[in-house]
C-alpha cells in the first residue's frame, strides 16, 4: 500500500474520531465542510455528462437539512420534500429549459449528498444533550470515557464506523490476497473474495460491539448490524464507482493524496447512516432482554 494512502488513511482518521467525539454543532460544521465538497464532486460527474443541475441551490439546501437535523432530527424528513420543491422551482424559472436529466441529477444530489448523510447528524446526536459540557452541544471527555459517561449516539458512531473500517480494511487486503473471482464490471479490481471477507470483517466488529454493549440478544443482533453495514458499505462503494464509470473517470477528485477524491472516501458511509440509526432507534428497541 502507497506511504501517501496509508498516512492520508491516519488523518482522516483522526480527524473522524475528533470531529464524532466533539458532537454538537462541532460535528455539524465538519460534516457540512464534507457535504459541500462531496456534492461538489458529485456535481462535477454530473457535468461531465452534458447535464447542467441546479447546483449552488442544492447545496445551500442540503446544508440547510443539516443545520435541521441539529436543531430537530425528526424535523429533517419534512425539510426533504421542501427543498426538492425548491429545487425544481428554481430549475422551472431559467432562461434554458431545464431536461429531465437536469432535474433527476438535481434531486438525486440532494437524495445522495445531502439528505442521506444528514442521518450521521441524527444519529450522533441521540443523547448528546444529557453528557455535553461544551458550548454548542459539544462533549469533551474529561476523564477516560466509560460506557455511562458516553452517549448512545456517540458509542453507535464510533461502532459504525468501526464496522466500515472493518470492511473496506477486510476487502482490500484479503482481496489482493486471495481475491480470484472478478465481482462485477462496474469496478473489475473488486472481487467476490474481498467483498465476503469485508462483510465478514464488518459482522465480526459488531458482534463484539454489541456484546460489550450488552445489546438485547447480542449474537444475533450484532451480526445483523454488521450485515447491515458491510452491505451497504459495498453497495455504497459501487454506486459512486458506477457513476465515476459513467463519467469516464477515475477518481472523483484529487484532494486527498493516495485515495483521490472525498466521494472516493466517504462513498462507504452514504448508504449505511440510515440503516444504522433505523436499527437503533426501530428495531433493537424491539429485541428482548
């Protein structure tokens, strides 16, 4: 593996940890700084297309629908069809006739870079009102964190992502290891080897999470997660590999060095935020004890 990916790796990293474990609007900020750039990214394979969206007002709506998501996570959903109203109200009054590609390309920026990643916002935020002690609904961990001293949505977070982690570290080495059978066309260097190992990878991480955790029926529930997750971490992966193929590039961007662009990396977490917060707030309320 390049030194420049390996240590590009180890930023984001510590980035991610920071930002999570701050909360409150610190996580908000961040993640917002993501968003735009990610949709920006987005925007630009959409351009490549010949298709002209509505760019600036899906980006200052999609911010909008974190800035909501902070203030009232079960306020989002209904800010969602508002703002894709908005969108198209925007794309009816131009000058140039605005194409279903236009409007479609449109939407789904907002679908795919706005409201989806506004569920890492709802998440993190579970509880975080009971522990902060920092301005803005921040948390600071003044001591060594212990279980009572965290928030639900906080130790979710950092299980997610542990889970993504898991997955993409579990596909890329035993793919280049033992990866023989190619998984699809849409990206030929993934094999089915990886991907397996890569779920595997995921379903071990929440297991242990969520006997720790002491989740209701711990076995089966952990393994659901990380099922959950690791699939929707592929899926993610050869969604925006789909879309960069159909733009005819490589890479989405060049920003950070040895991984390409910001969609390259956080293409995983899209498709795996609501999944994880339905679980938690749905159905392990659900499980027995």
């Amino acid at each position: 593996m390049p030194l420049s990916r390996v240590f590009s790796a180890i930023v984001a990293i510590v980035l991610a940890l920071g930002m999570t474990f701050l909360g409150g609007w610190y996580f908000t900020l961040c993640f917002g700084v993501i968003v735009y750039l990610g949709q920006q990214e987005y925007f630009s394979l959409v351009r490549a297309k010949g298709i002209a969206p509505a760019a600036k007002t899906t980006l200052v709506v999609s911010q909008i629908l974190l800035i909501t998501a902070t203030l009232s996570p079960a306020l989002t959903d209904a800010v969602m069809p508002v703002a894709g109203t908005f969108i198209c109200f925007y794309l009816l009054f131009q000058p140039k006739l605005a194409t279903i590609a236009d409007i479609s390309a449109s939407i789904l920026g907002l679908f795919y870079g706005g409201y989806l990643p506004s569920y890492w916002v709802r998440l993190r935020a579970i509880g975080s009102a009971e522990v902060s002690n920092l301005p803005l609904g921040g948390y600071f961990p003044t001591e060594i964190p212990t279980l009572h001293s965290l928030s639900t949505g906080l130790i979710t977070t950092l299980l997610a992502f542990g889970c993504i982690w898991a997955a993409d570290i579990g596909a890329y080495v035993f793919g280049k290891l033992f990866g023989r059978t190619r998984l699809t066309d849409i990206s030929p260097k993934k094999t089915v080897e990886g991907a397996v190992f890569g779920v595997l990878g995921s379903v071990t991480v929440a297991t242990i999470g969520a006997w720790y955790l002491g989740w209701a029926g711990w076995p089966l529930s952990g393994m659901a997660l990380g099922l959950l997750i690791g699939i929707a971490s592929l899926l993610g992966d050869l969604t925006e590999s789909m879309m960069k193929r159909d733009a005819g590039v490589k890479d989405s961007g060049q920003l950070i060095p040895g991984h390409g662009g910001i969609l390259d990396r956080a293409d995983s977490y899209v498709f795996t935020a609501p999944l994880v917060y339905y679980f938690v707030t749905l159905l392990l309320p659900l499980l027995p004890q």
